[in-house]
C-alpha cells in the first residue's frame, strides 16, 4: 500500500494536479481496487485449498497422509496454479542457463560456501524480481565482518526478491521467499546442503596447521625424543594423530561458523514461506495489477485512444518505462499489453470486473461521537 501511495502521489503531481482531476483519480483507485479485490480473494482462497493437504504446517487435525505420487502431483498442481500469479506480480522465472551458472560460479567474495548434490532433487525453480547491479544491502549482508579478510563489500548482481520452490526425494515442496539474494548465492537457499570451507580458506588453515606442527615437533617432540628415548617412528605416529585430531577440530569448528552464518543470513532474508507466501504473492499481484490500471488509465487519458491495441500497448509501454526511469532512476520493465487488458476489463461493456450480482459500492458513511476528542496534529 505503501508503494501504491507514492505511485498515486507521483501521478497527481504530473498528470492530475487540478482538486477535480486529483478527486477523479481517488474514485477511479477506489473502483479498480473494488473490482479486483474479489478476483485475488477467489484466486487466493483456491490456491489455499489446493496447498492444505501438502502445507506441512498446517494446524488442522491429522488427516490420511497422501501417497508419495499423490504428494507430487498435488504439488505440481499447486505450482502451475501459482505460474499467473506470480507472473502478475512481475517474478519471471530463471532459465536453466542462469541457474546452472549460479550453481556451478561462487563469488570470492562468499565466505559461507555450500556444496549440493543436485540428484537428490526432484525438480528446482527459482523466480526473481528486480534484478540490480550494485552492493547488496548491508542489513542483508553475512560474514562480511568476520573472517580472515575484511575488504570492501564489491558490486554484485543480485535480485531484490527471488521466490524458491523445491523438493528432495525424501522432503516436501519447500516454497519460500527471500531478499537482496546474489546471482551465485541462489545455491545457500536450497534445502539439504552441507557447508564447505572456501579453498583459500582451507589453504590458509593448513598453513597454519603447518606451522604450529613444527613448532611443537621442534620444541616438544625432540626433547620427547631425547629425554624419553622414545623410537622415532612411535614419536612420528603419535605427532600425527595429534596433527590429525586437532586439524579435524580447526575445520569442524570453522564448518560450525560459517553454519551460524548461513542460518543467520537465511533467517535475516527470508520474508515468507509456505502458506504464507501465497498470502504474500497474492497481495503484490493485487497491487501491481492496481498500479498496471492506474498508469494506463492516466497516460491514455493525455494520448486519447484513437490507434489499434498492439500501437497503443507499444506506446503505452515505451512512456510508462520513460516515466518510471526519470521518477526512480532505475529501469523497469512494464508490460504494456497487459496493463491496456486490466484497464479494458474495468469497463462496463466486457463485465469482467465485478462479477454478475457483485453489490456496488457506497460510501462509508461517517462516524460521529457525541463527545468527540479534541483533534490533534500528532498521532
């Protein structure tokens, strides 16, 4: 909602500055999102009932466990369900190129480093939302501030929102959503992986390994050597069972950290999961479909309709990218096709919006108090 208001901010300042046309806008607003709103209740309300039997936390009595099948095609149900609604909320789904570029590429700058084993998968899609060049937020960074190196974080390319859905053969569909999430960390979402140690990383704690070894053997194996009469071949064994069970300790307790740090990252960029990022997706596809019909139906009114639907969609995307780029600075891709059928439906001749017997909307009518409190600037 709040994006919504600084889009109609930004639109009465440039299209709608006069009080009539300002109140025009309102009431426009105020009927798109009436026409809408029981569409994505509908569509949100069948996704639900779809996921129920597979959402592994539901809070409802135990019912019969489905077969195995029946979870998978159950699952797969609910993904092509899922396909229009995140496509209306402007998540595109990554192609297998980009995917096995950022399961095979990991950035030097990663610390936390995980490896997977892409068989014990039945099926991985990932959708994404905003692509940016530039450094990650640091409320969204990890390990950048521990570690043996504290340089300057880089620019990275990364996705402002990345949607995850997947399943193990021996799991459950695991829908998620998280943010600010690099190209080549998309693999640190994936469930059932194991954390390892980046090669420079291992290389400087043999190094260290290395030296504390001869430092002991110089000062504590030779007089062992020399004062015990201990064989050699006895010394060298018992060296290296220590050597071994303190370089097992040195890496396990490093795979510990950067398993915090993976946790700590997970936990500080998911925004939704399960049932909830359906609630979450049917939202933004609401409000995206809102801000599609309210762009339309401003820039048209300048233009006039008076050219075929591809002409129009084509100018009508060309202005909306324009416009958007000198309001954010940051280029957006707009589908003009789409938002020129949202503004279409909202006409009264096709009766797409609202549904036969759907009531009209009234005005709320005003609350009065018999001892109402004086007003007040502050909240």
């Amino acid at each position: 909602m709040r994006r919504r208001l600084n889009d109609n901010r930004a639109l009465v300042k440039e299209f709608h500055s006069s009080p009539a046309e300002k109140e025009a806008l309102e009431e426009f607003s105020a009927h798109v999102d009436f026409c809408t709103l029981f569409h994505y209740h509908h569509t949100l309300a069948r996704l639900q009932s779809m996921y129920d039997p597979i959402n592994p936390d539901r809070e409802t009595l135990d019912q019969p466990s489905l077969t195995d099948p029946q979870r998978l095609s159950n699952e797969q149900e609910v993904l092509q369900a899922l396909e229009p609604l995140l496509a209306q909320a402007n998540f595109s789904p990554l192609s297998e190129d980009t995917l096995a570029y950022a399961l095979v590429v990991h950035h030097p700058q990663d610390e936390v480093q995980v490896t997977i084993n892409l068989d014990q998968y039945i099926y991985i899609q990932f959708w994404a939302l905003g692509q940016r060049v530039g450094q990650i937020p640091r409320k969204s960074s990890v390990g950048s501030k521990r570690g043996f190196f504290k340089s300057a974080s880089a620019e990275r390319r990364y996705f402002k929102r990345v949607v995850l859905a997947a399943r193990t053969k021996r799991g459950h569909l695991v829908l998620k959503c998280f943010k600010d999430i690099p190209l080549e960390g998309l693999e640190q979402l994936l469930p059932e992986l194991k954390v390892r140690t980046p090669k420079l990383q291992r290389a400087l704690l043999n190094i260290t390994l290395v030296v504390s070894g001869v430092a002991v053997f110089v000062n504590v194996g030779m007089v062992v050597l020399s004062d015990l009469k201990m064989a050699t071949s006895l010394l060298l064994l018992l060296f290296a069972a220590f050597m071994g069970l303190r370089a097992s300790k040195m890496f396990g307790q490093r795979r510990s950290v950067q398993a915090l740090e993976l946790a700590h990252m997970l936990y500080y960029r998911s925004t939704s999961n399960n049932s909830e990022l359906l609630s979450a997706l049917a939202l933004r596809a609401h409000d995206e479909h809102t801000k599609e019909a309210l762009l339309a139906h401003s820039f048209l009114a300048r233009r006039g309709r008076h050219s075929g639907p591809e002409e129009t969609s084509k100018w009508l995307q060309s202005e909306v990218e324009n416009w958007l780029l000198a309001q954010s600075g940051c280029e957006v891709a707009f589908n003009g096709a789409r938002a020129l059928g949202h503004l279409q439906a909202l006409t009264p001749g096709n009766g797409m919006y609202p549904p036969p017997g759907f009531p009209k909307l009234e005005p709320l009518a005003t609350i009065t108090s018999p001892q109402a409190a004086p007003k007040s600037d502050n909240p």
